[in-house]
C-alpha cells in the first residue's frame, strides 16, 4: 500500500502538538523607553531602555502584561509556539477538506 504524504503530514503535526503545552497567546512586544532619570544613560534619548510586553485580547479588551527581561526570550519562544499551533492547524483543515472533497467526488 502507498503511502500518502498529506496523511504522514498530517500525523506529524498532529504528534508534534505535545511540544506546544508550554504556549502563551498574544504577540511579544519589545518597546524602547527612557526612564526619565537625568543621570542615565537613556538620558540622550538613543540608549533606550527595553520594555517587554504580551499584548492580547482579555475578555474581548487589549491588555498588555510586562515581562521581566530575564523572562523575555523564553515568553517569545511561548509565543511563537501558539503561532506554530495555529499554523499546523490550518494545514490540518486544508488536508482534511481535500481529502473530504476527494472522498465525495469518489461517491
């Protein structure tokens, strides 16, 4: 028996859901500021201070939630996590619509 790739495609990402426990929504966000101390070095206004943020949707209201820096890398690793989720997804639903509508024609 052949195997279908669409299948094997789907089996693997559909395996590969586990990875994505650790997920966070939203979207990073990496702004610059300064912290208006007149002695420091931001002071200039080209050494900026960076701020880390999640911005999303709570209970249909934009939030931003600050992120300590040492957190930072590994929330925009959660994140980019939940996009991977929505991604193989959509190829999920694009294989299974195919294959429904291949599946109807054959009737």
């Amino acid at each position: 028996m052949a195997s279908d790739p669409d299948l094997e495609l789907r089996g693997r990402l559909i395996r590969s859901l586990g990875s994505l426990r650790e997920m966070l929504p939203g979207s990073f966000v990496e702004r610059k500021r300064s912290c208006g101390r007149p002695n420091c070095h931001c002071a200039d206004g080209k050494n900026l201070h960076s701020q880390f943020q999640i911005s999303l949707l709570v209970d249909g209201k934009p939030k931003a939630f600050n992120i300590p820096a040492k957190l930072a890398e590994q929330v925009r690793q959660r994140i980019e996590m939940h996009h991977r989720l929505h991604a193989a997804v959509a190829t999920i639903c694009s294989i299974n619509l195919r294959r429904f509508l291949k599946q109807k024609e054959d009737q």
